[in-house]
C-alpha cells in the first residue's frame, strides 16, 4: 500500500491544484464564452472521447491485465509497445472511416440549431488521434509504475493552458477560432508529453517481438480486446453520452449550462481517479501472484478512504450551494438539483473503492464488460425518458439511477462471487459524522458577503468533519498525516 498511498496522495494534490484551475476557468468561461461556445468545447471533448477510446480498439484491457506477463525491462518488455501502437494505429483508421461516413448526418442534424459545432467538426480528427495515443500511453506508463504524470498532465497542465487561453482570449490578442485551436492543442498534449517522457526513460522501444506472443496468450489477447471494445467505450459513454444526448435532444447552449453544473459534481471523483490509476497496476500484480490478502485491504482502504475524501467534498458542495450559485450568476438559478444528483451519484461510486479495478483485473473480467454494456443500455433510456421531460435535472437524475446503482451491485457481485466486501462499521461511524457536520453548517446564519459566507462555510465543516474523522480514527491514513504534522509542529512526540 506505500506505493498505492504515494502516488495516490501525489496525484490527488495535482488533481486538487487542477480542480482549483478548472474551477476559476469555469466562472471566467461564464463570463467571457457564451453558452453556445462553451457547449462547442464540452461537446469537442465528449466527442473525441467517444471516438479515441473506440481507437484503442479494447487493447488497454490488455495493457492492463497481461503486461506484467511480457514484463522485463532487459528485453524492453517483449515489443509489447510496438504492439500497443500499431493497435492504435489500426483503431484510428477505423474509427476515421466512421468519422466520415457519419459526418453528413451530424452536419445535417446540427446546422441550425448548433452551428459552431459544423464550423468547428475537423478538430475531431486530430482530437481523436492524439487522445486515443494519450489513453494508451497513459495506461502503458501506468503500468510502469508511473500513474501520476497522466494525471498532471490531463488535470493540471491542461487546465492552466486551458486558463492562459481564456486570460488572452479576454485581452484580445487571439479570437475565438484560435482559443478553439489552443484548446485543441491542451487537448492533445499528453500523448506528445508521454511519448517524450517514454523516451527519455528509455522505455519506447518499437522493436517487435511477435515469437512472445504464444498461441494460447495470443487467443488470450484478442479476448480481451473484444471485451475491451465493448468495456472501454462503455464506460466513457457513461461519461459523456448525457452531454450528447443533452446537445441532441436540446442545444450547445443547454449542454454549455449543463457542461459547467457538471464540473462541480465531478470533483468529489478526484480521489478515486487518482487512486484508481495506481491500485489497478498492484491488484493486477496481486491476481497474476493469487494474494487475495492484498486485493481485500487494497478494497477496503480504497473504500474508507474515498468515502472520507467524497464525502467531505459532498458536504462542502450542498452547504454552499447558495454561494456557488450567486458566483455562477442569476442565470443557473433553479439548476441546484443537477448538482446535488450529480454529486451524490459519485459520492456512492467513491465509496465503492477499488471495485471496478478488481473486477476488471480479475479472470471475470467479462463480467464488467457484460455489466457496462447494459449499463449503457439504461442510461440511454434513462436519458431519453428523463431529458425529454426535466431537462438537465433529468440527466443528472438518468446518472443517478443508472452509474450509482450498477457500482452498489458491483459490490455485491464481488461479495457473492469473491467473498470480498468493502464496507465495515467504520463506513457507518463515517455517514453519522458527515450528517453531524452537515447540521452544524446549517446552523450557521447566512451572511450576505458571499465569498466570506464560503470562507468560514468551508472552514466549519472541514474542521468539524476532520476533526471528528480523527478522534474516531476513521481512517488509519488520515491519522497518520495528523499524527506527522503534529509532530513537526511539536503538539506530540
């Protein structure tokens, strides 16, 4: 678990930095992007998302599962990056041709009602190209025991870029054709980075050592990349299909609206994000070595500890929801629902810790797949029944019921089939907290200066609920921090 808590709390803090970033870009963005250009680019991004993880053609499946099989570093890994790019590079071509014979059909059903989105369609074929190398590079260096640098790259470095864009956007030295092309850029920067990065370590050899790959792990190879289609592209559509479906069934402006509600749900996912990238490499490890020992109290401690972090963040988001809103402005009035729903839904999936990761490393994998599939299936009717009537609510509703849900029935698959269970009575002392701390922020008057009503909001309960988190030692990780900064600071020995 050192390994795990290192680069977990190391990926975490530049999440948090990014978070901050992103945060100040979305109240700026409100200011100086209308809602139509702020739709373009959330659109762009769930777009290319779609297309780029179809690319990899199911391969990160394989990445994940059988690379500590072709590990040695002596051999450079058995050419298992030349294989991992001409994946890549196949899945590109496919999804181009896709790419152009659907064109048509998205040009015609948004000429009118989302026309920036027509102007601005080519910027998918780089964005697809570049984030599909970015995810398997990511996932390739993850399992190099680097699960940090992908997400600096994807959560900090490119919300600063995205900022410094904004910051010249407003002083009119580019217009906003070339915020598009910058944004594009940030966009495409970590698989350039990774690739760099790969290098200088001397890990990017593309000398292929196809004699490896034997019959059996040949025919294992292709198995799970077909899972890994079906898998993989499921599970960013559970991501980004609401803002599609939203920008079908409305328009760029309502997915603009949507776009920004959406960023303040998401941060309660931050911890599990970072942690996710790095215990899915060990319990990989574990499986390969049938140390069940390690997977239980990798799930265990992923699950406390994220509850703690989610639910902090939860808390924090519904006590201040009046100030977020008059930071927003008038016009996002009668949209708190969406956060809340959106909020709770990741608080649930949070504290379901290392599920996904052990299902997906194990030899049921196929189970996951199966699972994403039909959850897919759902949030397409939850969506199509839900947006017709509330609109953005019923998206975050739609998200609610289907993401939440199918996480709380992973837990129990993995309890009935595996005997491993995440949740003690720890979990419980945890919620009865959250709901203490929650009562005492809201039995503090409102104070009309909004940004110090934030302030004291936020100092209340991150003291109320840590503080009580640590005399109830709710979680071992949280007091040995305290412990470590009460002994620089002298309070004991």
């Amino acid at each position: 678990m050192g390994v795990i808590k290192r680069q977990t709390i190391k990926g975490s803090v530049y999440s948090y930095l990014g978070v901050a970033v992103g945060f100040l870009y979305t109240i700026l963005s409100i200011k100086l992007l209308s809602s139509e250009q702020i739709g373009l680019t959330a659109i762009l991004v769930a777009v290319s998302a779609l297309y780029s993880q179809f690319s990899t053609l199911g391969f990160t499946k394989v990445i994940e599962r059988l690379f500590p099989y072709f590990r040695d570093k002596d051999n450079n890994h058995n050419g298992f990056l030349f294989l991992t790019l001409a994946v890549g590079m196949i899945g590109f071509i496919v999804s181009l041709i896709t790419f152009f014979i659907l064109k048509p059909y998205i040009i015609e059903s948004n000429q009118e009602k989302s026309p920036l989105l027509v102007q601005y369609i080519w910027y998918l074929i780089p964005l697809i190209f570049f984030r599909m190398f970015s995810v398997m590079l990511d996932t390739y260096n993850k399992m190099l025991f680097d699960a940090t640098t992908g997400s600096i790259l994807s959560d900090f470095v490119y919300r600063i870029g995205t900022l410094s864009l904004l910051g010249v956007f407003f002083l009119k030295w580019i217009n906003f054709s070339q915020f598009v092309f910058g944004y594009v850029f940030f966009l495409s920067l970590p698989a350039i980075y990774l690739a760099g990065l790969l290098i200088h370590r001397k890990q990017f050899s593309i000398q292929p050592r196809l004699d490896f790959i034997s019959t059996p792990l040949r025919k294992e190879m292709i198995t799970l990349s077909v899972f890994g289609i079906i898998g993989g592209l499921s599970s960013v559509a559970l991501k980004q299909i609401d803002t599609v479906m939203l920008n079908a069934y409305t328009n760029l402006a309502t997915t603009g609206v949507y776009s920004i509600l959406f960023v303040f749900g998401t941060v309660i996912l931050v911890p599990s994000v970072a942690l996710g990238k790095i215990s899915s490499t060990i319990i990989a490890d574990a499986w390969k070595d049938k140390d069940m020992d390690t997977i239980e109290d990798i799930y265990y401690k992923s699950s406390i500890n994220q509850l703690f972090a989610s639910l902090l963040i939860f808390i924090l988001i519904v006590t201040n929801l009046h100030s977020i809103y008059q930071l927003l402005g008038p016009q996002y009035i009668g949209t708190e629902w969406v956060v809340i729903l959106i909020s709770l839904s990741n608080l649930i999936v949070s504290s379901t810790g290392s599920s996904v990761q052990i299902i997906s490393t194990s030899h049921k994998y196929k189970i996951q797949t199966y699972s994403l599939g039909v959850l897919v299936v759902l949030v397409v009717i939850f969506y199509a029944i839900f947006i017709p009537i509330w609109g953005m609510t019923g998206a975050a509703l739609g998200s609610l019921l289907s993401v939440a849900g199918a996480s709380l029935l992973r837990v129990f698959y993995l309890k009935r089939n595996m005997n491993l269970f995440p949740y003690r009575l720890v979990h419980l002392k945890c919620l009865a907290i959250g709901l203490v701390t929650f009562a005492a922020a809201k039995l503090i008057p409102m104070i009309d200066n909004y940004f110090i009503d934030l302030i004291i909001r936020c100092s209340v309960v991150s003291i109320v609920f840590i503080g009580m988190c640590y005399l109830f030692r709710i979680t071992s990780d949280l007091n040995q921090i305290v412990d470590k900064v009460f002994k620089r600071i002298g309070l004991i020995r």
